[in-house]
C-alpha cells in the first residue's frame, strides 16, 4: 500500500503559496443557487427562444419554468431529464459535491419522480486548485448518488476560472403521477419541507461568522435528498409541486401561482427557520441575490411595509441552495401529506399558507396568534 504524501511532499499549486489554506469559496463570485440568473433577466433571455419540434410525447417543456423536462416513453414510463450546477457554497470540497449532488437530483423528485442514473458537470481551475480536493468534490457526489441508489454513468469536464460541480439528472416517473408547478387550486394548503435561510448560512460562512452548530444545519439541510416527492407523487390530492431553490420562497411560489392562474397567501409566522437564520442576516449575512430576487418580481408579492422590515423581505427572497418541496395540496390530504414528510426524517414540513383566487400573486400576513 503507497503512503500518503506529506504536505511537504504534495505538487506546488500554482498562483498558491506553500502552506495556504484554500478556501473553495474564495474563487467564486456566487455560491450555490445564489449565483443563478435573476428570474427577470432569465425571463429576457429566454422571451425569443422557441423550439421548432415539440413532440406530443414532450409532456413537459419549457412553458412554465417547471423544474425539468418530461418525455413520456409508453403508457406506463415518463423520462425526467433536468440539469443543474454552480459554484462552491462551502469551502469542504466533500461537502460541496455533496451539497450540488443532493440540489441537482432534488428537480427529479420535485416533479414526482424516481432518479434512474447521472453525469456529472465538472468546470475547474485546475491550475489553482490540488487535484486531491478536485477528487473530493467528486468523491462528495458519487456519495450522494450511492444514497439515492444511482450510477454516475458518466459525464463532461472542463478548465473554468471558478470551480463548477452539478449533476445531469435522469429520472423516472409514471405520466398519471407528474406533477408540476401548474394544477393549484383555489382553497389548496401550501407545506414547505425544509427550513429557510440557506442564503443567509452561506453569506455568513463566506465571511467566517458561522458557527460550528450552523455549518451543520446548513450541511444537515442542504444535504437531505427531497425523496418524499416520490411518495406525494402518488396522492391525487397534491395538485402541484416544486422545489424552493435559487428564486427564493416568494420566487417559486410566484411561478406556481402564474402557472396555475391563481393567488397565494403565506402566513409569514408559519414559516420554518434554520436556528439563528434572522440572526445572522441582521448582521449583514444577506447575500445579492436576495435583492435581485425581489427586483424581478416584487411586483407580484404584496409585502405591508407596516408589518414587515428588510429582514422579513430578505428571508422571503433569499435563495435556497438544494431548499425543500413546496407542495400545493387539497386540504383533505395535508395530515397525509405531513406524515410522509415526517415519515422520511423532514423534521420541519409545516403548512405555511393557501391557495386562493385571484390574479397570479403572493400576499404575506402575520397571524395574529404570532
């Protein structure tokens, strides 16, 4: 068996002097879904893109800004096919794959599906950075993958100034079973299945303010595979669902209730908290996004100033990296709902408001019992 190499021993690292500690974090300008386009800017883009062939098979497109695409195969098969990277979030090479791996395969359960296999994306600067921590992102992955039951089949690598890692994900799911961000209903329950405040946990790791018990949560929460989609996918009284990522909370609930054409409104002292989230973000832990967030679609999200301050804005606009399913359900299936949330160790699943008529937007109140 070779002995490992001593740091004395290990290649020099170009633009790195011996003995600086790398942080992954300190070569991207964004980590995690915070460095995703604006929702504006990417609803500019994208305005002129059409495609020529659009097969009856392609049951799911583009149309809606749903969380993947889905082909249906025969009678009994659907393919989920979706795509999803970015840069370091934390400076653990490990638990970055880990962390890219979970968001990346979380759009295949948000639309009810089985992952089936995966490719990995890989862009590094591989000048700059040990090939030893390059292995470990990847290492983080392949561990993910292992968890969910999936092959890494395969995959692209290239040269990149900043350090990329994401999964092309493939998965399965039967047609009568889809679900998407449209089909929400008037007098439908909204649950959330993880807590919020990732963006904030990042902005302060990035700053080295975040403490040893919240880099945990944040790696606890970041790293749990959305399986109970799987299950949700099979209850006829779940009408849509999808994944609160880089938009923010307000942001996905915004493209369910423009997909649906319907209104929604949130009880903003329901919502889940990671510990000490407001905490950190009173302390200057807001990361940029947040504000392009709400500059893209303030416009659709009635916020009483009177009632709520920058930090409430901030939290309800702060992008979750690998965040949890956001669930549109007939009131009659919530306990069923919540107790398969429960069941696959989502601790914080909670009803956070509903789905009411009116022309597609979001209203945020405060419950009296707060």
């Amino acid at each position: 068996m070779s002995r490992r190499k001593t740091k004395s021993e290990q290649p020099a690292v170009p633009g790195v002097a011996p003995g600086e500690v790398i942080r992954l974090t300190q070569f991207s300008h964004g980590g995690g879904c915070g460095c995703k386009i604006a929702p504006r800017v990417l609803e500019q883009i994208l305005a002129k893109t059409t495609s020529a062939i659009v097969p009856p098979q392609l049951l799911v497109g583009i149309e809606t800004s749903d969380d993947a695409a889905v082909y249906q195969v025969n009678a009994e098969q659907a393919l989920i096919a979706t795509t999803d990277f970015f840069m370091p979030i934390v400076d653990d090479p490990f638990d970055f794959g880990r962390i890219a791996a979970t968001n990346a395969l979380s759009d295949v359960y948000a639309m009810g599906g089985v992952p089936l296999l995966a490719l990995a994306v890989v862009g590094m600067p591989v000048e700059r950075l040990p090939l030893e921590t390059i292995q470990r992102i990847l290492e983080g992955g392949e561990s993910i993958c292992t968890q969910a039951r999936i092959p890494i089949a395969g995959g692209h690598t290239i040269d990149s100034v900043e350090p990329i890692y994401g999964l092309v994900a493939i998965g399965l799911v039967h047609p009568e079973n889809i679900k998407r961000n449209a089909g929400a209903r008037p007098g439908d329950k909204l649950i959330l299945g993880k807590a919020l405040g990732v963006g904030f946990f990042s902005a302060a790791q990035k700053k080295g303010l975040l403490s040893a018990a919240g880099y945990a949560a944040l790696v606890d929460s970041t790293t749990q595979l959305n399986t109970p989609g799987r299950s949700l996918a099979c209850l006829a009284g779940v009408h849509a669902m999808t994944d609160v990522t880089g938009f923010g909370l307000l942001g996905h609930l915004v493209e369910i209730c423009k997909a649906s054409t319907v209104a929604a409104v949130i009880d903003y002292s329901a919502l889940p908290l990671l510990p000490n989230a407001l905490d950190y973000a009173a302390k200057g832990c807001v990361t940029g996004a947040s504000a392009r967030n709400w500059a893209s679609y303030g416009e659709h999200v009635s916020l009483q100033k009177r009632q709520f301050g920058d930090l409430e804005q901030a939290l309800l606009t702060d992008p979750q990296t690998s965040g949890g399913l956001l669930v549109a359900c007939a009131p009659e299936v919530v306990t069923e709902v919540l107790a398969i949330f429960l069941q696959e160790g989502f601790d914080h699943a909670t009803v956070i408001g509903e789905i009411v008529v009116g022309k597609p937007q979001v209203s945020v109140v405060r419950s009296t019992a707060a």
